[in-house]
C-alpha cells in the first residue's frame, strides 16, 4: 500500500523540551510493507532527500492516528517509539482513507493478504514529484500526441499551434481553473467544454471567430464558474443577450473586433468590474451599460457619435397580447427553450429591452438617446478618442407613457 503526499515529521521529545526544530512538509511517498527476515510490518517514507527511505514499526509501536481532517487529505499518525508525529497533509483522500485502513487492520493484527503490502524498496524521483499543475506549450511540435495532459492540471495554455478545434483530451481535465488558447485557428467552442467545472479563466485571443461563442454561454457549470473571458483579436460583430447569462463574468475582454452594438441586458452582470472593448465598432452602448459598477473601462477607438437629448416618438403604443405575455414571461424569468416554443417566439423573449424603471418592453416602447459620461460607472476610464473625451451616446427604451414623460421631464432622472 502506497501513498503520495506532504509529510512533516515532528519530534515530540523536542516539544517537551519547548523547543522545535525547523522544518516544513516535504512531498514524499509512504509505503507499509513487511521487512525480512522478521517478517514485521513497517511503514516507510521516502523523499527526494531519502530515496532509500525512513522506516518505522507498526505493529505495537502506533500511540494514536488523528482523523478529523481527513476529509481534506490530513490526517496525523503519533509513533512511541521514536516519539514522532507524522503529519500527513495534501494526499488524495481516497487514497489516504485506504491507507489509514490498512494501517488500522495491521494494529488490530488481521491478517492482510500478501498484495496490500508494498516491497520496501527505494523509491525513483518521479514517484515522489508534485504532480504537475502547470503546462504551456509554445510550439507545435511541444504538444502532446502520444502522451495525455497530466490530470492535475489547473493552468494549460496552448499558443501558436495551429489548434483548428479544441482536444477533447482537454475536457477531461476536472481540475482546469485556467485555459489559454490564444494565437491558433479556432473557431467554435465545443460543448465538452462544459465538463471543466472548475473553469474560471478562458482565453480565446487572436483565434478566427466570427460570432460570439454561445456555447459558453449555455452550459450551466461555466455560467457559475467563469470569471474572465477574452475574446480580443478576433471578427466578432456582435455580443448576444445570452453572455448576461454568465452571472459569475468579472472581466470581459473582446478589443479589436468589429462589434457593433452590445447587449440591452448587459447590466445584469452584477459582478462584472472590468470591460474592454477597444478597437472596435460601437456607435451607442445600451442603457443597461450604465447601470454596472465598474473599476475600469476601455472603449477607445469605437465610432461613438456625438447626439442631442432625442426620442424616437412622442408617445408609446399599447402593447399587444403577444408583447403582454412576453412582457410576463420576461418580468418573472420563466424558463423557456426551442423545446418548450417556437425558435420565432424564443428570438423574441431574447429581444427584450430594459426600461430604465426596470420593467422589460419589446415594440411597445419609444427609444431615447443621450450623451453619458462613463464617469458615471467607474473612476478608472480610458478617454474614447484622441480629443480626451470621456462621454459617450447611451440609447434605451422608455415602456410606458408615464416614463416618457418622466425622461422629457429630466433625461437625467434615471429611476429603477
């Protein structure tokens, strides 16, 4: 029985004597095995200082074995002789639950069949290595064809290859927290990327989108794990209403496509801080912009245009059945799918627009555009051309007569 983990061997004599020697854990393999020609059970740790090993007798020889931790891979084995504490920490707790059973039968004399003990050998470097949590690969001859990515993997990135698609063998990788796919051929985002629970960085840079990959936007597990997503440097037109559903999203980077216009909806993303969208083709942002509260933006180089306090009508219609059940659907967020309606009906509960009162509306609304200055959502702004200006034009809707008539009053009473 083996067992790969952080090992720190205290001596208690050192305690009683109040004082300590100083150490720190080390990574090392623990093996329990029978020694010849005693034939007694011993339990040996090797590390890379001491590949041939410590070892210590089991049998009549443990005081105690502390388990509260194990749960988070630690647990502490108390010899009498030496008078050590083996402190145990950073183990798989799988492995780590089998071993201390092993350990316990041993103590209470059971006879063990002969294969769950290990030979009490010297161990190789490689055994005893932390498993390999990082992995960059800059060329496309340093990728890995005929080996697979090491499980442990929490931080993969993968530039200059000429990746076409994701590889599947990235899916399987549970603990991913960081992926980096920049400067390759990509173009679509496949499904199996919603098997990366833990994913809360994607790095998409310089690929060849042309649309926004909904896919992401999709999957329930990154809806609650993603906090960063770039996706600068591709040709990408337009944001969809379906990013908002990326609740976790902290950082939104896309410069240097030729997106027109961002999603009405965008403020629903309470937790975003930071948003760059430089380089590209915004004319107005949505008045739902406005209602986020961020710590810096970049809008340089867009085509904003400079426009007067204006409304499209000067009254609104009565909405219709179908914009009355929509405006329902909408205002109590009632799951609905292609499965469930029509994709006609699904595009339109998509096009809600948000009233600056908080209600949603659809055709039955009038549009307003005004001059904002992005001083209004965070302190850290980038001017959005070379004259240093830092207002921009913010277009929204207004659903009812009374919040017309609120905004031709003061356009700049903005209401929930």
């Amino acid at each position: 029985m083996r067992l790969t983990c952080d090992v720190e061997v205290l001596d208690r004599m050192l305690a009683t004597a109040n004082l300590r020697k100083a150490s720190k854990p080390v990574r090392a393999q623990m093996a329990i095995g029978r020694s010849s020609p005693s034939n007694n059970v011993y339990m040996m740790i090797c590390t890379t200082k001491d590949k041939s090993g410590t070892k210590y007798q089991v049998q009549n020889n443990l005081d105690r074995v502390f388990t509260k931790f194990v749960a988070e891979g630690k647990a502490t084995i108390r010899l009498k002789n030496p008078e050590k504490d083996i402190c145990i920490s950073k183990a798989d707790v799988i492995q780590l639950k089998s071993f201390l059973n092993v350990l316990r039968q041993v103590v209470q004399g059971k006879t063990l069949d002969k294969t769950v003990f290990s030979v009490l050998a010297p161990v190789t470097t490689k055994k005893i290595e932390r498993p390999k949590t990082v992995m960059v690969i800059t060329t496309k001859k340093n990728y890995p064809l005929t080996t697979n990515f090491p499980s442990t993997l929490e931080t993969l990135q993968v530039n200059d290859c000429n990746m076409r698609r994701i590889d599947s063998r990235i899916f399987q990788l549970r603990n991913l927290v960081s992926l980096d796919l920049s400067d390759n051929s990509l173009n679509d985002v496949l499904d199996g990327i919603g098997s990366l629970q833990m994913l809360a960085e994607l790095i998409l840079k310089n690929n060849k989108f042309q649309k926004f990959p909904v896919t992401i936007c999709k999957l329930k597990t990154l809806q609650k794990s993603l906090s960063l997503l770039d996706l600068s440097d591709n040709q990408i037109r337009q944001l969809p209403v379906q990013i908002c559903e990326l609740t976790n999203l902290m950082t939104l980077k896309a410069d240097n496509n030729v997106i027109e216009q961002i999603p009405p909806t965008i403020g629903r993303l309470q937790n975003l801080k930071s948003v760059s969208l430089a380089g590209n083709k915004l004319t107005v942002l949505p008045a739902g912009f406005m209602r986020l509260r961020l710590e810096n933006v970049d809008l340089y180089g867009n085509s904003f245009i400079i426009t007067e306090n204006e409304t499209t009508a000067d009254s609104v219609d009565v909405p219709t059945l179908l914009e009355c059940a929509a405006r329902y659907v909408r205002k109590y967020r009632l799951p609905y799918s292609e499965e469930d309606l029509h994709p006609h009906l699904c595009r339109y509960l998509d096009s809600a627009r948000v009233c600056w009162c908080g209600s949603f509306c659809f055709q039955g609304s009038v549009g307003y555009t005004r001059m904002v200055d992005l001083r209004a959502v965070t302190s850290a702004i980038t001017a959005v051309d070379t004259t240093g200006r830092t207002a921009v034009p913010v277009q929204g809707y207004l659903c009812s007569p009374q919040c017309l008539n609120k905004f031709k009053t003061d356009p700049n009473a903005y209401w929930k």
